[in-house]
C-alpha cells in the first residue's frame, strides 16, 4: 500500500522520489533506515537502468525477497503506465480533432523547479565536507559543458573513484567470501538475444518496440533525463513513429503522471502504434514498459546480494559520497539546460520561481502544484 500510495503521488524525477521515500518508507514506516536506503540509491546510481524504480524494486528484495520486489516493481510502474497509454491514447485524439496542446505550457517550468529543489534538498543531505561540493560543481559544470548520455556514467564513477581515495577515514569492517549469483545476467542476455532475433525473423512490430527499449534500458544510466535525448533521436528523429509535437507533449505529461519518468517510454510505445487503433496503443504502451524495465530489474537482482559485502570494503563506502555528489551535479545540470530556453520568456520564468518559492515555504503536495499548472494552462 506504502508503495502504491508513492506511485500515485511522486512526482518531480529520481530526486523528489527518494525524499518521499525517506518521509513515507524511512520516517515513518522504518522499513529500512535512511542510511540503508542512500547506499541502496547509491548503487542503483552506478546500475544502467531507472534508479527510482531499482530503489523501490531493491527495498522490496531487502525486505521480502524476490516475490516482494517483482510486486514492488509492478505496483510503482502499472500506474504511470495506464495514465500514460491513456494520454497517449488522448494526445492521438485531440490530434485529430485538431485541438492545442497549450494547456500543458506551465507543466515544463514546473518540472524544472521541481528538478532544481529535489537536487538541492539531496545535496544538503548527502554531501558534508568540502570535498563533496566540490565534487558536485565539477560534474555540474562538465555535465552542462558536454550534454552526452556517456558522460553520466563517466562522471558517476569517476566521482565514485576519486572519493574513495578517501577510504582510511573510515573503519575497518570483517569481510566474508563475496557469492556471485550470475542467474540475473543470464536471464538478462538470453532476453536480449530472444526479441532481437524474434523480431528479425517475424517483423512484428512489438517485439522490434520491446527490444528497442530493453536495449536503451540496458544502457542508460542516470534517469529519465538521460533517457529523453534517446528516445526522441531514435524514434523522432531517426524512425519517425513520432512528431516533434507528440514528443514534447509526452514530455511535458511526464510530469504531470506521478511514479518514474521512464513512462516516457510507454507513451512513446503507445504513439508508435496509434495507427493499430486503441488496442494497438495498450499493447505498445505494454511491451515499451516491460522493456524499459525489465533490464535494471535484473541488474539489482544481481548486484543487490554481493553488495552486502561489498560495501564492508572501505573503498567502496568512501566511494559512496562521490556516487551521490555526481548524481546531484548531473540533476542540476539537467535543470539548467532545460531552464536556459525558458529565461527569455517571463511566463516560464515566473513559472519556475514561484514553484521553488511554493516547494520551499509551503507544505503543498507536488501533484496539487502540478495540477494547479494544468488548470492555469486552460484557464489562460
């Protein structure tokens, strides 16, 4: 229930997620601690795949085993996947009908505001010495200079790598023998090679959908920011199963659905079939979910029961502190490069700092915020 009721409320991207984790999950239920739960966000950090999904899925592991966290996955992910094929479904109406998309102009600059606050209230959190900021303005600048989805991983492991030169300030910890389960990768390959070679042979369009986004949920690290540049390369500019406006639309509704922001690939699923009618969109939506998720499922499920004893090793829990400064720095340059465009306009502008203002003074829900950018959006 804990976990459904965060799938319909999280909103604002890995950041904002993990502060309603440690409120709702930490704080509140002490399912875990917040230490437990920052190390485990920190390993999901270094793992491709969506690192709010990976937390939840690895929590319910830690506290279930693997039934548990199959139903954790499927209880965060179902419903950001409905409202998006439904939006999907919505966009392909109003399309045909001839009907703006206008409405959603304010949801963008909230987005942003809600990247910028989630990314600093983590910071102040996370990161307590010199070294850290320091660490954080270095992947912010070299994340904004050069906006690649290579860059991610590079700076999360290098800020991994640098901070754990540090390892003889912590203590020394007993290690035990380290048991590699392979099982996980097995499973995960032998998925790959399966819908490449089945969608080869038969053609079919869902299975080429499901293997395209099963291999870009087997290679993106960072989020769903980095998964954005990707998909709209592949199937807007490159495949052409989207225009430039359904995109964007997607986009913005990403913000508007609660739950991870790998849904942008169920709505770019569902548009790529909308030419199957409504039914074809449920199943596009349905396999570019599965696809997108599966991969960092089987990732935490290998790295989860080797990472108990991984991080008695001094280095490791030096490196931790620089997983998390990089993966700071990387939201805020996101932030940036989605608030430049918006600073020659006032609307975005003002739209951007009253909802930093209204986050950092107020207790307002997030998806009262989002929907009050929704009505504005019709209202003007």
């Amino acid at each position: 229930m804990d976990i459904l009721l965060l799938s319909l409320t999280a909103f604002g991207g890995p950041q904002v997620h993990l502060m309603m984790m440690i409120e709702r999950l930490v704080r509140k239920r002490r399912y875990i601690t917040e230490e437990e739960l920052l190390e485990l966000q920190a390993l999901c950090q270094v793992l491709p795949g969506p690192s709010s999904t990976q937390t939840v899925t690895a929590i319910g592991l830690k506290i279930g085993g693997q039934p548990l966290a199959y139903l954790s996955l499927i209880v965060w992910s179902i419903p950001a996947m409905l409202l998006m094929t439904l939006a999907a479904i919505g966009i392909h109406y109003l399309e045909r009908h001839s009907i703006s998309l206008s409405f959603t102009r304010f949801v963008g600059p909230m987005a942003v505001a809600f990247l910028m606050y989630g990314a600093s209230a983590i910071a102040r959190k996370v990161i307590h010495n010199t070294q850290g900021w320091t660490f954080l303005i270095i992947s912010t600048i070299l994340a904004y200079l050069y906006p690649s989805p290579y860059m991610t991983p590079v700076l999360i492991i290098s800020g991994g790598m640098a901070a754990a030169l540090n390892f003889k300030k912590h203590e020394k910890m007993e290690k035990g023998p380290i048991k590699i389960l392979w099982r996980p990768l097995i499973f995960w390959i032998s998925v790959l090679v399966a819908a490449a070679v089945i969608g080869k042979i038969t053609n079919s369009l869902p299975v080429r959908l499901f293997e395209n986004f099963y291999r870009n949920g087997s290679l993106v690290f960072g989020g769903g920011q980095v998964l954005i540049p990707i998909l709209y390369n592949e199937f807007v500019e490159f495949k052409h199963y989207l225009t430039d406006q359904e995109f964007l639309a997607g986009m913005a509704l990403t913000q508007v659905v609660p739950g991870p922001v790998f849904s942008i690939a169920t709505f770019v699923g569902s548009v790529s079939l909308q030419s199957h009618g409504w039914f074809g969109q449920f199943v596009g939506g349905f396999v570019a979910t599965a696809g997108i998720f599966l991969p960092g499922t089987f990732f935490i499920f290998f790295a989860y029961p080797i990472w108990g004893q991984l991080k008695k090793y001094r280095g490791i829990r030096a490196s931790l502190e620089g997983i998390h400064a990089a993966s700071c720095g990387l939201t805020i340059a996101a932030a940036i490069s989605l608030f430049q465009p918006m600073m020659t306009d006032w609307q975005p502008l003002l739209t951007v700092i009253a909802t930093l203002l209204v986050l950092t003074f107020t207790k307002v829900p997030s998806y009262v915020v989002i929907v009050a950018g929704l009505v504005l959006g019709l209202v003007f």
